[in-house]
C-alpha cells in the first residue's frame, strides 16, 4: 500500500476526560484508501523532547468527507501536545502504515480492547459491518470514566464492559467478563489491541479454546515505515517489524 | 548520501521521493553470518536525539548478495554497503563478497558500532586495531573504501590519520555516541542492553568538532554526519571539512528531507555566490 506524507488540517478536537481526546482531520484532497489496524506516524514540533513522531492508530475513516479521527490518550509530552491542537492547524503525517487485521472466516467475532487499544477497533467494527459480520465488542477501563466512545462502538454491534473498580459493568479486567468464562465460547475470531499483559491473557484464552486471535502490539517506534528496525516484536521466525510486519500479527505467531 | 540503518535498503522511502537525487544510499550495516539484533526495547528518545541499540540486525552479506542486492543494483544512485564485523576474518570475508557486486562502487567499512558486544566500535577505539582492519580490507577490497569512525575516542585526529595511512580512500564521521537512558518511574534502564548510540541535533556540535579535527589532519575527502536536520546544518559541515555528508536520524522524522537538503545546498551557494557546492568545503572562516 503506497504511503504518502501530507499535512491534514485539524477541523475538531473533543475532549472525552481529562486524559483522551478525538482528533479529525482533514486531507488535503482525496483521503487514499487505509485499512483498520494501520496506522499514521504524527510530527510533533513543539518541544525539544519530542524530537520523533508519534504512531497513532487510526479509529475512524469517513471516506465522503476525507476525513479520518485518532484517538489519543495523553500519556506524555507528544500526546499532551497533540492534545492541545485546536482547529485550523496543521497536522502532519507518514499515513498509512502498517499491516492491518484480516476478515474473519467465520461470522462470530469480538473485538477486545483495553484503555487506548480500543483505538484501531472502532474501524475495524465499521469494516466488519460493512462486510456482513456483526462485531461483539469487550471493551475495558480503570474505571467509567475510561470507558470512551461508547455510542459510537454501540452503532456497529453489542457492547460488554469492565472497569477495574467496577463503576460500570463486569468488575475486573475484560478476562473476567462472562463472555470470556465460558468453556464453549460463541465466537470465531478474537481481534485485541490494548496493554500487552492484557493481550497476552486474551491470546491465551483463545488459544485454549481454539479461535484464531488477532493482536495489535504498540511497540515504541521511531520511523514506522521499516527503516530504523527499532520496533522490534520476538516471533517465532525471529525479531519481525512492528511497523511493517505488524502491528497485527496472530498471537501464535509471537513468542508469548 | 543516507546514514546507515536510517534508510533500510532505500526501497522503504521509494513511496516519498525519487531517490536518484542523491548522492548514494548506505545501506544497513551487513554482516558476515545473519544477526537477530538486541532484544527490544532498541530505542529511546531523548532531547533533540535518540538512543538505539539495533545490534546490526540484518540478514548476512550471502542473503544481501542473492536476493537484495539484485532488487537494489540498478537503482539510479551510488549504493554503497556498510561492512561490519566481530574479527578482521569476518570484515574480510564480508567484503570479499561485496566486491564481487559489480554495481556496488564502494564500501563503509563500520568499526564503530556501539551497540555490538564482540566488536565493532573495538575496532575503532584504537589506532593499532583500526589500521589492522583497514590494511586487510583493503588488501582484498578493489573499489572504493570508506571509513567510519567512532567519536567514542579521546582523540579522533589520531584515528583519522591513522585509517588514511592503512589505505581508507576516505573518512566518515561520526557513528552514534555511547549513551544511556534511565526510566525513573519503573527504575530500569530504557534499553535492554543499558546502553546505546545516540544520534540527532544533540551529538552535532560534538560531530562538527570532530569533522574539524580530522579535516586538519587528513588529505581524504571527509563524509560528515551527525544531527543533520537541513541544509544549514548541511553547509555547517561543509564549511568545518567535509565533502560530502549523510543524514540519518533526521530521515526517520521527515522521510523527504534528504531532498530538501540537496535543493538547500543548491540555493545556499545561488545566494552566498558559490558557483559549486563543493567550493564550501573547509571555507570556514577561523
């Protein structure tokens, strides 16, 4: 797929707490074709200490508008920065990058994210639901205030949620929920993005019940595009690009 | 020209510009037998730089030689392949090979690898080790044979003189600094090997030192690098000695920049009267 670098123009910034915020962005012309698991690389300018880009997955696409959204939680200086944008300003990215999630062979679905891992999933319900397939969601946070962009997962299929303090929903991490305590589970295919521990957990449950799991690591990255080898996951041919060979790969294919 | 293992094999960055507007393309550091690398973590910003620990993952000089480099022969630039090594056998064996590529016009012999246990930046810390290296590659390397230095060293002027008297035909400087960083919240080191090599803006008054220092002392064309982000920085060089420079981590933040700084340089010279770039070498005014 043919990466580009452009300057997108911010025409919103929402706020959901005080630690995630919804950009959209505007392309210049015609938004290139993307897939849900890709993701863009953001330049930000601001500060000595944010010297590389970000990689950000991409949580939404509106192809009649050319627009797309990032989800970003703000967890160190470039995202607070990225946080602060305000509309009418420039937004560059290395777009799109990566591989991205496969089409289920099987309709029965669910799409587990945990904190800012929900990110890339939203896209993908929205290309499940526009192949046929109606997506389960399993979505987890510390608490309710975490659990972000609710409506908008609910649009596409039925969502379950946990919070670790059990505000909301199941308490515990998304492997307490029931929907992940059966022994015959009704699902296919799992798709995770989210922390790694939680994702391992999540692989292992697939793995023993025998569904094909797809997860989408975070590995810090400096390029994105293959050329600094920085991102490294461990698999079982060896070290493989997050950037390139991932971010999804099927969990078998890790050494987890 | 392109740092090495800041620009893959140059196919990564084809998507954003055409690269036969530069000068030559490194390719990743090469070794005799394939390498896995460092575990990750590998890298680590920090202000105005980063910190990578790579360890020269890469896939050996027979996999580079059967199957990448016929993918990379006709490109319409000079290709050039860094060499490196944990013996002199393994630097002479490796470059016995690429002198075999016939569109391959030379070669970045790499004895300045920090982030290699066995060797590398060993190399490259001494005089006596450094000529070893050079001599024997040079006895079996026919075309042409660049240097890399390490700034790892208490005097570079030294190694400089010393790889140009072993037959380096000539001299890039400099690799990555040996640096650490260190995750106060969780304790740990940020990299898995503690330390690595750090490039970007923060080394380049440390490189431009250095090109100086050597550019006294050597009659080789001097390749400069070292937190090159534009073309001023570009001509900063220049001025301080060298004749040519690579850019490196700079690549990995604007993937089109090399660009830019050959369409800079050209405009620096319209617009301080240099007919030719080249006349800005060692111009520095002191």
């Amino acid at each position: 797929m043919k990466k580009y670098i452009d300057d997108f123009k911010v025409i919103k910034n929402e706020r959901l707490n005080y630690e995630y915020v919804i950009l959209t962005l505007q392309h210049p012309g015609k938004l290139p074709a993307m897939m849900p698991g890709q993701f863009v690389e953001v330049r930000v300018d601001n500060g000595p200490n944010t010297f590389l880009r970000r990689p950000i997955s991409i949580h939404d696409i509106d192809e009649a508008n050319n627009t797309m959204k990032l989800l970003v939680q703000e967890i160190g200086e470039g995202t607070r920065l990225m946080g602060q944008l305000k509309e009418g300003d420039n937004c560059n990215l290395v777009y799109p990058l990566g591989n991205s999630f496969s089409l289920p062979e099987k309709p029965r679905v669910l799409l587990v994210g945990g904190g800012c891992g929900i990110a890339p999933l939203l896209f993908m319900g929205r290309h499940l639901k526009a192949n046929g397939i109606e997506p389960q969601f399993l979505l987890g946070a510390r608490t309710e205030e975490g659990l972000i962009a609710l409506e908008a997962f609910r649009a596409l299929g039925q969502v379950h949620t946990t919070t670790e303090d059990g505000s909301v929903g199941t308490k515990g991490y998304v492997i307490h929920h029931p929907v992940m305590r059966t022994h015959e589970p009704e699902i296919d295919m799992i798709y995770t993005c989210g922390p790694e521990a939680m994702m391992k957990v999540v692989a292992k449950y697939a793995r023993n019940h025998n569904i094909t799991c797809e997860v989408s690591l975070e590995n810090h990255m400096a390029c994105g595009f293959g050329a600094c080898l920085c991102c490294v996951a461990d698999t079982i041919d060896g070290h493989k690009c997050t950037c390139t060979d991932g971010p999804v790969f099927d969990s078998t294919y890790l050494k987890w | 020209m392109t740092a090495s293992g800041t620009f893959g094999y140059g196919e990564e960055f084809m998507d954003f510009f055409d690269i036969s507007c530069l000068g030559g393309v490194l390719v990743k550091g090469t070794t005799l037998e394939h390498r896995e690398g460092n575990a990750y973590p590998r890298m680590a910003e920090t202000p105005q730089g980063m910190l990578n620990a790579v360890g020269l993952q890469n896939k050996g000089v027979h996999y580079f030689a059967d199957h990448i480099y016929p993918r990379i022969k006709d490109y319409d630039t000079h290709m050039l392949v860094n060499v490196s090594g944990s013996t002199i056998e393994d630097y002479i064996k490796t470059a016995e090979v690429v002198n075999e590529l016939d569109k391959i016009p030379g070669i970045e012999l790499n004895i300045s690898c920090p982030n290699v246990k066995e060797g590398g930046m060993a190399f490259g810390t001494s005089c006596p080790s450094a000529v070893s290296v050079v001599e024997a590659v040079r006895k079996v390397y026919k075309k042409h044979l660049m240097v890399k230095l390490s700034p790892n060293v208490t005097n570079i002027a030294e190694i400089g003189a010393a790889v140009e008297g072993a037959g380096a035909d000539s001299i890039s400087l400099i690799n990555t600094l040996l640096g650490m960083a260190v995750n106060a919240k969780t304790r740990k080191p940020v990299l898995s090997t503690v330390t690595g090599g750090l490039s970007g803006p923060a080394v380049k008054p440390v490189a431009l030192r250095m090109v100086w220092q050597v550019s006294q002392v050597v009659k080789v064309p001097i390749v400069g690098m070292g937190g090159i982000m534009n073309a001023t920085d570009a001509v900063e060089f220049m001025l301080a000695g060298a004749s040519a420079i690579q850019v490196g981590t700079a690549n990995f933040i604007d993937p089109c920049v090399t660009a830019k700084i050959v369409e800079g340089l050209e405009q620096y010279c319209q617009e301080h009267g240099f007919d030719r770039v080249s006349d800005l070498v060692g111009a520095l005014e002191v």
